[in-house]
C-alpha cells in the first residue's frame, strides 16, 4: 500500500480506500450500462463471440472513462481522476483528445 500511495502522490489510507471505491463502481456501472447499449443497438451474441465481445468493451471503453472522472467528482476525488486520465489518454495516444 506504501508503494501505491507513494506512486500516486496520496497520504491517507482513507484517500486510497476512497481510489479504490471509485474504480469498483466505475468499473461495475460502466459493465451494467454495456448491456442496454449493446441491446439497443441490436448487437447480440448471436453474432458470434469474435464480433459481440471486441463491439461491447469498444462501447465500455468511453462510458468507463467518462463515468470515472464523474465518481472521482462525486467522492472528492476530482483532481485524482482528471490527472489519471490525462495521464491514461496520453499512454494511449490518445492526448490529442484532451485539447489544452
């Protein structure tokens, strides 16, 4: 746990057992709202697993980042978040996104 809150510039046990309670709901919420979207959208997995399962985490992936800055916000942690995701953007080649 040391090297964690050292690794992510946190003192406080309760600030990372706050991390961490982020990351599961996102996590859970993102995965709960995957179904109804992939529904709608009329993708089943009846088209067979090779198509469904890379379309379902293509739709997972935007929700999660999105919904992850907004339970940072819920629980306090905004500026944690924000900085992780820039930071997971750019890891990403994805910084052009963020539009300084």
């Amino acid at each position: 746990m040391k090297k964690l809150k050292q690794r992510w510039n946190i003192t406080s046990n309760w600030q990372l057992t706050v991390i961490f309670i982020v990351f599961a709901l996102t996590g859970s919420t993102a995965a709960k709202f995957a179904g109804p979207l992939t529904e709608a959208i009329g993708l089943t997995k009846e088209v067979g697993w090779y198509i469904y399962w890379p379309v379902r985490i293509l739709i997972i992936f935007p929700i999660y980042q999105v919904l992850l800055v907004f339970f940072g916000w819920l629980f306090g942690e905004y500026t944690f978040f924000w900085n992780f995701e820039k930071k997971m953007l750019r890891s990403m080649k994805l910084g052009f996104l963020l539009k300084n």
